[in-house]
C-alpha cells in the first residue's frame, strides 16, 4: 500500500479571517449553503446533518480525522452544521458536502488534525464497517479559502469468499473560511463509466460554495 500524503493550500494565516473571524448561526450557515440556483447544472438535496463531534474510529487511531473526513465531519463539534448532496445532470461526478460552524480556533484544528493524520498514516481502517483505505495521494489543484487540505484514496470492500475487493475511489477537499469549514467528498460508482478513475470533486461545486459563504460573510 501506498503512503498517505495531504496536499495542504492556502495560506493558513492567522488573523482577521483567522483568530478574530465570527461564527456563523445555524440560519446563517443556512442561507450560506447552495442551492440549484447556484449551480448550473446541477440538482441540489438536503442531507441531515448533526452537530456533534464525529465518533468514527480507525486503525491507527491517530488516522481518525482522515476517517472523519470521509464522512464529512470531523472530531470538533460544530456549533451548528449544514449537508447537502448535490448531483450532476450531466451524469458527471456528484458531491457531498457539509458546512460546519466552530469556534476561529476549533475551525483551525479541524484543518490542522486532518492534515497531521494524513501526513502519518500509511493506510487506515474505518473500525465500524471494516473498510481498508489505501493509495492515499496529493489532489493537485488551486488553493481553496484561507486553507485547505485535500486528498484521494482509495476504499476496499471485502468481496465474497473467491471474490478480490472492490476498490472504490474518493477524493475529500476540506477548506476552511474563517470560523466556517466546507468538506467535499465524492466517489466513483464501482462498475460505473469511472470507476477505475480517480474521484474529483468537481471544482465548480466548490468554488460555487465558497463564493456564496464569502459574499454572506462580507455582506455582515
């Protein structure tokens, strides 16, 4: 298996988008997050969304965020938390995403656990469905926000007693604006058109996002 890697972007400065950045309401995060409107294209859904601190565990458990991250989430509690899953019309690459509310500090360290566990593990288990993740790698790609991490890799489902594991690919973007972060995360479909291809979240999902929670957060 392959060493993990995280490509870590944007310019990680602490300071008016840093330490003094303003947490956003739940109804805030609300009318920050996409809709159709925003996105040509594209269908939008609502997913539920908890404001607790993820749970999920892997094998290290020091790779719990990159676990986490997978998900979604991360092991901070959000002070509120929005999801969607927004899909392709174009039978192109869908998304999930979820934007979360946290303290300047804990909106730091959520970027900073992600990228440390990826940084030390070589490969990983999610404990509760037995899934091993493998051929972690650097997504090149543009800087998103005032930092961002991002990474591939890749999901092995057990298959039957004569059966090799189905490998599934994924990509996670996590980016942090201010005092809110935005995780993506998408996968290709096995037996689909890509399935042997590297995930990519489709930038035009993010860059909408995030230019939607910029214009709500310069507008306050």
């Amino acid at each position: 298996m392959t060493s993990a890697s995280l490509a870590a972007c944007g310019s990680g400065a602490t300071g008016a988008t840093g330490e003094h950045a303003r947490q956003l309401s739940k109804a805030e995060l609300e009318r920050a997050t996409v809709t159709a409107t925003d996105l040509d294209g594209y269908e939008v859904q609502r997913d539920l969304a908890s404001t607790s601190a993820s749970h999920k565990t892997a094998d290290p458990s020091s790779c719990a965020p990159a676990m986490q991250a997978v998900g979604g989430s991360s092991g901070f509690a959000a002070t509120a938390r929005t999801a969607r899953i927004v899909f392709s019309k174009k039978h192109g690459p869908s998304a999930h995403l979820t934007l979360s509310s946290h303290s300047p500090q804990d909106a730091e360290r959520v970027i900073d656990a992600l990228r440390t566990a990826a940084e030390r593990c070589k490969t990983f288990k999610d404990v509760q469905v037995d899934f091993d993740y493998d051929g972690v790698q650097v997504r090149s790609g543009p800087g998103y926000g005032d930092e961002s991490v991002s990474l591939r890799l890749t999901q092995l489902v057990a298959g039957g007693a004569d059966e090799e594991s189905v490998r599934v690919p994924y990509a996670v973007v996590a980016v942090r604006q201010g005092a809110t972060v935005a995780m993506f995360t998408t996968f290709n479909r096995p037996k689909g058109q890509q399935a042997a291809d590297p995930a990519v979240v489709p930038d035009a999902v993010v860059r909408a996002q995030l230019t939607k929670l910029r214009k709500l957060t310069a507008s306050e």
